[in-house]
C-alpha cells in the first residue's frame, strides 16, 4: 500500500481511467456512463461481496493455528483433523471469529443478530475438504450498516451494507506444480472469513476504489482482519449490470476473484464497456454468466455460465447449534471498540483545524492519528508547555516520512515508531529543537531521514552536534556576512531597488550557500533588509 | 461363573484374585472363535494380539496393585463406526475398508481411561443405515438364536437386526461383557430387541458423538448394549461427560425440571438410579400407553408381551394409562427425509482425495481392486470429476446410495420446501407430542411400546424396502424429540425369538428410565429370561 499515493489516485482518478468509448460524466450529481459511440447515456449498477479473513489466532472451528496467507509456511503444516474433515471430527465455534464480526458490524452501524445460525453450502472440490462450506445464509451475524464514501470532486455517496456472513474459507489447489497431478494446501482451509455483502449501491467505479478502500481501512482500524489484499486477506466478487437511465436494471455478470483494488476498478470499467457494446450492437443480449478479469489485457473473460452452477443445497448445519448473541455481549464490545475512523476524522478536523484531505490521510492507519496526536502534547516541559505547531508536524508527517515509507516500501508506519528509529521522544526533540532554533527546519530533514535510516540511533542533539550542524545565529558573525554580501554585488542591489523581488532571492541563496544552510533565515532576512536599505 | 455375571460381579472376582484378565479376555475370543473363526460374523476387526497382550497384562497389574479404574479388564465390543486409534474403523464400507484413524473417539477414549479392553470393532449396515444388519461390505451378522441343523431340518439363520447388529449379537452371545453402538432411528434398540440384550440410547448430547463418524448428526445418539440394566447404569455413567472442546451438541446431564432451583447442577446417573432402586418403587411412577403405537403390522406375541406388561405394573400398583401421540404417524417419512438429507451432507467428505479408498484408472469397476502389474505407465489422471463418480459409485454400497440420493432430492432447491422443511415441522410436532404428555397435566414418567413390530426376520427373506423402513416405526419418534429411550428383552416368542418392549422418558431423565427398565426386567415374569441360551450357540 501506497500512504501518499493511496488518496491521490483516487482524486486523480487514476483509478477509473475512461476509455476511448465511454466517459464517465456527472449529471445532476449522479454517476453515469456515456458512451461515446451512440451518445447514450448508461447507468451502471455495482454490487460487491468482500470476504476478509478474521484476525485471529486460530480458524473458524478449529484450534488449528490461522497462518492467514502468511509465506513460508510448508503445505498442510497447519491443518487439523477438522479442517481435513476426517470422519467423525465435528466443528466447534471459535467464539474470537464471532468477536470479530460483531466488532466489524458495530463499526458499519449494522444490527448484530441476536439468533443466527449456520448452514451448509455443498459442492464436491479438492480444496474443501467437508464436500460443504460452513457459511450463513438464512440468518447472518450481521444485517444492515452502510459505508459513507468521499468521492474525488467531494461529493458524498452512501453504500448499504445488506450483511455480514461468517464462513470457512477453503484450501488452495495448485495445478501448476506437478506435470499430471493437483496438488492441494489445507492451511487456509478452515479460516474465518467475514462476508460483507452491499448492496447493489455502487454507479462508478470509482465509488467501488473508494468503498474497498475504506472497508480496508475500516477492518485494520478496528483490529478484526489485516485486509491485505495482496495477501488474499481480503478478496473481492462483483456484480455488475448496466441499464438505460429510468429503465429496469440490466442482466448481472459476475467478476470472481479480484486481487487488487486496481483491478476491480479497472475489471469494472472494461465489463462496462464491454456491456454497453453489446448492448448498443445488434446482439442487444448479455447473459447471466461468471468471468474474470485478466489483467494484462485489461479484458474480462468468460468463467461459467450461471446454468452450469451446481445446486448448493443449503440447510442449517446440524453439527451446530445456534449463535446466540446476548445484548450485555454486544454492548461490552462497543465499548471496547474505541474511535472508529469517521469520528476520529471528524474530531481532528475540529479539534486541530485539519484540511479534510490532511486529516484522511491521518486516519488510513491508526497508529499515524495516534502519532499525530501524540507529538503535539508529549513532553511539552522541553517546551514551555506550548503544544507544538500542528502545521509543522503534518509536514514531516505527512511529507517527508509519508514518501520516506513509500520510497522504502514500508507499508505498517508503527514498524517505525521504535528507539532505532522514529520514537515518539526523538521525533518531538527533533521538532522542538527546530522551534527552539536550534536547527533550521531543512537541517531538521536530514537529520529525519538519518533517525528513519536508523543507521545512528543516537538522540537527535547528539546527532546535529556531531556532525555540526546547529543553526548559526550569531548576529555579529551573520551582520558580517551580509554586509560583505550586499557591498560586493553593486549591481544587484540597484536591481533589488528597481523592485526585482527575485534578486533578493539571489542574496538570501549566497548566505544559505555561505553558511551551508545553517543559518537562521530571520535574522538574515532582517540584516539583509538593513543593508539593503542602506544602499538605498 | 454364570453365564451373564454383570460387571461388578466380574470386576469383583478380578479384584479378589479369582478371575484372571487374561482368562476372562481369552475365553471371549474362544467363545467368538466356537464353530468358526468370527463364528456369528459379529466382529470387523480385532484388537491386533500384540496391544491386547499388552492391555491385558497392564489391566492384570493394576489389579494385582488395586485398581481404581471403573471397568478394568472388562472385555467391550465398540461397533465400528466410532473411531478408534490405530484400530481399523470401516463403518461396514468399502470407502473406509482400510481406513485407521490416529484419534479416539470421545467414548473410547473415556472407556480406556476406564481400563475397559475394547477387544474389537463389530459389524454393522454400512453407515448405520439398515436394519439387519445385513447391508455391509463385511457380510450379515447372524443372530445367536438363528437355529442350527437339528435333526436334518434345514438351519434358519435370522438377522441380528440393525444397524448396531455386531453389538447386540456379541453381547447376546456373550462375546463381551458389554457393547456400543449409535442409534439414529433404532439402531441400537431394534438389534437389541431381535438379539435379546438391553439397549439404551440416552438423551441426545449426553454421550458425545466427536469421533462417531456420522450418519445424520441431529439424530446419532451414542448408546449401550448389556444383558441388564445395572451394566448399562455403569456404562452411561463413564460415557455421559459434556465434551464442549470437540462436539458443539454435546450437554451436560443437568436437571430438567424448570421449577428446580438447582437446574444447572451437574448430575450423577449412577447414583440417582441406585438411590431410586433403594428409596422408590413402580408405584412412585406413571406408565403412558400411547395408542398410536398400535398398529396393524403388529406382531401377535409382541401385542401380548406388551398387555402383559400392563397388567404386571397394575398388579404391582403402579399407575398405567392410555395416552395419545397423535403425529406419530408422521414420523417415519419426516425421518427418513430428515436422516437422509443430513446423511446426504455428512457422507460428501467420502471422496477419495484424503484417505479410505479411491479408485485408480484400471481398476476394474465391479469392485474388486487392479493392479496387474499394468500400472508401471505414468497414469494420466481421469479427472477430478470421473474419480468422485468412480470412487462413490464403487465405494459406497446401494442402500448408501440410495439414501444419499433421496437426500440429495430432498435438500435440491426444487424440493427443500416440500420435503425438508416440512419434515422438520413434522419433528416439532412429534416433540411437542411428547412434551404434552411427559409435561402437561398426566405427568407421564414412562411410556411403554414395543421395540419393533416383529421379532427377529430371516436372513434372505426378500423384504419390500417400504416394509424394512416399517421396522422402525417404534423407535424413530424417540429420535426426532431426542428423548432416552431403552430396549429390555423380557420373552421368548412362541417361535423361541427374544420379544422385548420399548420405554421411552422425558428429556433427561435417563435415571428414572434406567430404574423402570431395572424393575420391569426383574418382575417375576420375566426375569428368568437371562438364563436362557441362544440356540446358535448350544
């Protein structure tokens, strides 16, 4: 993940490039798709199923350990006599999957079922073990909720959430490793997953980039899954359809297993496309189907059609009785649940007259906000108990270590918040050092990227007066400067009197040059107008 | 030794020295091995002799010591659907014919924490679904009162009935001091009734079904087979154990009684049925007679036992009265759209990618395995398709695959509706059948039905399949409400075959069942019916 780009693309809109034969456009602040071609205009409808895996130690029904998509672990290393579904092993509810999905629910102000229950989903496969997936269809843990989305031109759009499923997820069949053979890993076999489904609430793409975004955002916020997409933590279905402005919706197409947020963005715009070209050609027909998306050609293509689907015969899984949910366990986990983003956004904003745009980027990772906060008010007796400067804080915040993290593709910031490197206590002794004048703010970066580098875990005093590079602010030695400066070049003060603004440029440059940068740039601002004026 | 000494009595003569537990484990094998190896066919597999050695030798020391282990030594056949650790667990199928699990089920394991021998894995209708026992991949149990060639008249082999057939016909035939079995619809009671021994299936989620491998989880119900009420008391008394860490069904054997302050209390079924037989008699009990129980299929002998029955408690001054359990017609097909449904569901994990048996390209399909040599060729898959249709088709048998079928149809979103759903509407309505009687104003303790309509049938004798699922119209009810209902064999039929009646109690009252079955068996009628020898095995 990309901290600095993350919002960026999506105001930039790179994220929904048009294509060459249809636009988005706004009418009336709704979404709509026109296709260049024919002139019509196309109303798009989204609807979208993420499966996040559960944070949690171990699977859904097992004691198993949960390795998530966790690397390096040997096939079926973690697989239990339940996840491989041995006769006579039966299920046993992990009540910390339960947890997460309630705190998921509170979060997107859903009601959580007092009384649901689980169900069997059969088709025979070689990565799911039972011959059924253990999911939840007629009661789920979750109904209702919804997702407020910012779009780019800072219109606000409301997603609804319909529910939030809890189901096992299945093994992995790897085909491309033996010349005859499938080979099958159980560890994933048997992990929580939360099923978020909207409804079909989604006009752009766009709004579909920001929703998986935020829900990304949302789940690592409160802790109940890592929704790394690139880990398969989180993954995607889609459902699709276009239609006329004030006409029936459109056939659905589905788009399976997504592995980006990029992808789907783009995976929906090429299935547009493509829908409305048919549409619009004398086919007039698209069928109920499942396709993919590849992603070098930027294409979807054909799965399965919706016939060829088996009939999952659901029933409610005798192995397990209800999940009754007791209102006093509900309320406990509210409570514990903490400041979920939108609140802290909506308090930073106030609380410190943030930009919108500023206090967005705080929030994509908690311990940021929490950082962010921290460095205004830690040890303020360093300071004369003034809080510090907010403004200067979210410019190395947000700036210097933001593209730090992104040059060093460090995606987790509390990764960094150690002794070696960016420490609550250096990064405020560093900015009151700066206050102090002590250090002039560029000198401050060098010493930022030095302390984030983590080569010298010294303080950060000790590292500005090795290397000697405490600011100069003695007056009588900058007074001397400055004259010599202004009587050396004649010329360019009778320049700077004809109102050349740039020339005073020039000068304040030859001192920073002079005094490789350490100078106190007030003071030379202040000797310079004097000796400028002299010459007058 | 009597021939039916019960457990105490054996563990008695251990502790003083009287009874070796090498002897008493011997002699079983030579009775099961009397005639023919396996004589009656009870058994699957045995315990390999290596790890009986063992057992018995380590049984034989604690006893030498003073154990404190509650079934030492005793000898105990477990039917072989319930897993068991390095011992073959088949489930009477092909699929699972070479299958050993690496973990116990929950019954075995509190049983060899008890010091109990489980000398081996008796036969049974493949996966628990048939009623003779007959249905397996390791051919039919025959039935210890079958009668031999006497006088040059042709034998008549009976069935042992089923699917707990092996369990019942061990403990019949003395085979083992005692047996497990599951019932789903009848399993363990039906078997019992056609063999002649007590069988008690408790409250649904007492004993916990974690390593029984399942046939339909909402009704499999782990039970005892014994020749008498005091073994099955002991029995429960090891098996009954909440075991939330694997089985989520599994409860604890509180009270059920909603006006008892005391509700949650863990109970002790051992000590409450010996206090009963100490402090209470028939007439602190109220028998039920429902009249839906009879039914134009019965059997004269059975009609008659059961009268008679009636009569001994009202002689005795104990309370009998007629009741209704109107829906109880119902209650056969909701069963078997229900069992077969879930079985449709449980059985999909037989697919050959994990373990048990799988069929190779080659092999030839009428079942008997390939391997001529011919495989030394890089075999191409056949595909993941064709190697399920391949290995089901020739793994499971065809009763299996006719009831998977029907629950296949059963849950298909055309039919759930119709089928499923209805039938699950069927199953409150028997429950609350029950709970009127046991709950309103009769107070029932104890209903009292036979076992099954008939006596034991004939091996061969060519049923219609509408008349085998018939049989267990009896004991189907029980298992729908999840109520402990018991098996005692009380006569011998005029055709010299074990007769037997059924009792059925509220949910969690296995104690009070327990203590009617033990005064019943022990009226003066009926109690000599231990006494009697099986004709197969004189």
């Amino acid at each position: 993940m990309n901290y600095l780009n993350k919002i960026n693309k999506v105001n930039n809109k790179l994220f929904y490039s048009t294509t060459n034969q249809i636009k988005n456009v706004v009418i009336d602040n709704k979404d709509y798709l026109k296709s260049l071609k024919t002139g019509e205009t196309w109303e798009l409808i989204v609807g979208i199923e993420v499966h996040a895996q559960t944070k949690t130690k171990e699977k859904l029904f097992s004691n198993s350990l949960n390795i998530g998509s966790m690397e390096g672990f040997k096939a079926n290393s973690r697989v239990s006599f339940v996840d491989a579904a041995f006769p006579g092993v039966l299920p046993v509810l992990n009540d910390k999957c339960v947890e997460q999905a309630i705190k998921t629910g509170l979060a997107i102000g859903g009601t959580i079922n007092r009384y649901s229950f689980f169900d069997r989903k059969h088709y025979f496969y070689q990565d799911l073990p039972q011959g059924y997936q253990i999911t939840q269809l007629t009661e789920p843990i979750v109904k209702g909720g919804s997702i407020e989305l910012e779009l780019g031109d800072g219109r606000q759009h409301k997603v609804r959430i319909s529910h939030i499923q809890l189901e096992q997820d299945s093994g992995k069949s790897i085909h491309d490793l033996h010349p005859t053979k499938s080979l099958v890993d159980l560890n994933r076999a048997g992990i929580g997953l939360m099923e978020i489904v909207s409804h079909a609430d989604f006009t752009s793409s766009e709004q579909v980039g920001c929703y998986i975004q935020k829900l990304q955002h949302l789940l690592k916020h409160i802790g109940s899954s890592d929704a790394n997409m690139q880990f398969g933590e989180m993954r995607c279905d889609v459902n699709i359809s276009v239609h006329k402005p004030n006409t029936e919706f459109g056939t659905r197409v589905e788009l399976k297993n997504m592995i980006s947020a990029k992808a789907i963005v783009s995976s929906i715009d090429s299935e547009a496309r493509r829908q409305i070209n048919l549409l619009e050609s004398d086919d007039k027909k698209i069928s109920r189907e499942t396709r993919g998306f590849n992603q070098e050609t930027g294409e979807t293509y054909h799965l399965r059609t919706k016939e060829d689907e088996v009939d999952y015969r659901f029933f409610p899984d005798p192995d397990l009785p209800p999940l009754i949910i007791s209102e006093e366990r509900i309320n406990k986990i509210k409570q514990q649940l903490g400041e979920l983003p939108q609140d802290m956004k909506k308090r930073l904003i106030k609380q410190y007259s943030l930009t919108n745009y500023d206090a967005e980027l705080l929030i994509q990772d908690q311990s940021i906000a929490k950082f962010f906060e921290q460095s205004i008010s830690f040890n303020l007796n360093n300071n004369n108990n003034k809080p510090r400067d907010v403004k200067k804080i979210l410019n190395f915040l947000l700036r210097d270590i933001f593209s730090w993290l992104n040059s060093n593709n460090i995606t987790d910031f509390k990764s960094i918040t150690n002794e070696n490197q960016l420490s609550i206590e250096k990064f405020t002794e560093l900015l009151d050092l700066i206050e102090q004048g002590y250090i002039s703010t560029n000198i401050g970066k060098t010493i930022l990227f030095q302390m984030l580098n983590g080569s010298d875990n010294r303080s950060p005093k000790t590292l500005i007066d090795s290397q000697g590079l405490s600011q100069i602010s003695d007056d009588s030695l900058l007074d001397q400067l400055v004259q010599k400066l202004v009587d050396d070049h004649p010329k360019e003060v009778i320049e700077y009197h004809q109102g050349k603004q740039r020339v005073y440029k020039f000068f304040m440059g030859e001192i920073m040059k002079k005094t490789k940068g350490r100078s106190n740039p007030e003071i030379v601002n202040n000797l310079l107008k004097k000796y400028l004026d002299l010459k007058k | 030794m009597n021939r039916l000494a019960n457990i105490s009595q054996i563990r008695k003569s251990l502790i003083e020295g009287k009874l070796k537990v090498n002897d008493l484990i011997q002699n079983k094998f030579k009775e099961i091995n009397k005639g023919s190896v396996n004589h009656l066919n009870t058994f699957i597999s045995f315990e390999d002799d290596k790890s009986l050695d063992r057992q018995i030798r380590e049984s034989q020391e604690r006893y030498d010591k003073g154990t404190n282990k509650r079934l030492d030594g005793i000898p105990i056949g477990v039917k072989d659907n319930f897993s068991s650790k390095s011992l073959k667990t088949t489930c009477g199928s092909k699929i699972l014919e070479n299958y050993i699990p690496s973990f116990d089920s929950t019954v075995v394991k509190l049983l060899k924490e008890e010091g109990a021998i489980i000398i081996g894995k008796t036969n049974m209708d493949e996966f628990s679904m048939g009623s003779s026992s007959t249905s397996g991949n390791f051919g039919s149990v025959i039935n210890p009162w079958s009668k031999p060639s006497l006088n040059n008249s042709e034998k008549e082999l009976y069935v042992a009935g089923g699917s707990s057939g092996g369990s019942a016909a061990a403990v019949a035939s003395n085979y083992c001091v005692a047996s497990i079995g599951s019932d789903t619809g009848g399993s363990i009671r039906q078997p019992s009734s056609y063999c002649g021994v007590v069988g008690f299936k408790p409250s649904y989620g007492l004993i916990s079904r974690f390593g029984l491998i399942s046939y339909a989880s909402s009704l499999d119900t782990p039970g005892v087979l014994t020749n008498n009420v005091e073994d099955a008391a002991e029995l429960l008394d090891v098996l009954i154990k909440k075991d939330q860490e694997n089985d989520s069904t599994s409860l604890e054997f509180i009270n059920n009684n909603k006006n008892n302050n005391n509700n949650n209390e863990k109970r002790n079924i051992l000590k409450e049925f010996n206090e009963k037989l100490k402090f209470k008699n028939i007439k602190d009990l109220v028998f039920g007679i429902p009249k839906d129980y009879l039914i134009k299929e019965l059997d004269e002998d059975i009609l008659n036992l059961w009268k008679e029955v009636v009569e001994e408690i009202e002689k005795r001054g104990g309370k009998v009265i007629p009741v209704s359990l109107p829906h109880t017609r119902y209650a056969l097909p909701a069963y078997y759209l229900l069992a077969t449904s879930e079985a449709s569901s449980n059985l999909s994990r037989f697919d050959g990618v994990r373990y048990g048996y799988r069929y190779e390209s080659g092999e030839n399909t009428n079942g008997s395995s390939g391997g001529d040599g011919s495989n030394e060729t890089i075999k191409v898959g056949m595909g993941l398709k064709d190697m399920y249709t391949k290995t089901r088709t020739n793994g499971f048998g065809e009763e299996v695959k006719k009831r998977i079928i029907l629950g296949t149809m059963a849950l298909s979103r055309s039919s759930y509706d119709n089928f499923y759903t209805k039938a699950q509407k069927i199953r409150r309505l028997v429950s609350d059948d029950f709970k009127q009687v046991f709950e309103g104003e009769e107070k029932v303790d104890i209903l009292i039905t036979p076992t099954a309509p008939s006596p034991a049938f004939k091996q061969n004798e060519k049923m219609d399949p509408i008349e085998v699922y018939i049989n267990d119209i009896m004991t189907i009810p029980s298992n729908l409400a999840g109520l402990p209902a018991c098996s005692i064999p009380l006569k011998l039929s005029k055709s010299n075959l074990p007769i037997s009646v059924q009792l059925i109690s509220n949910r969690l009252t296995d104690d009070n069942l327990l203590f009617a079955a033990h005064t019943i068996m022990n009226f003066d009628n009926f109690k000599d019916f231990n006494s009697q020898i099986p004709n197969y095995l004189k």
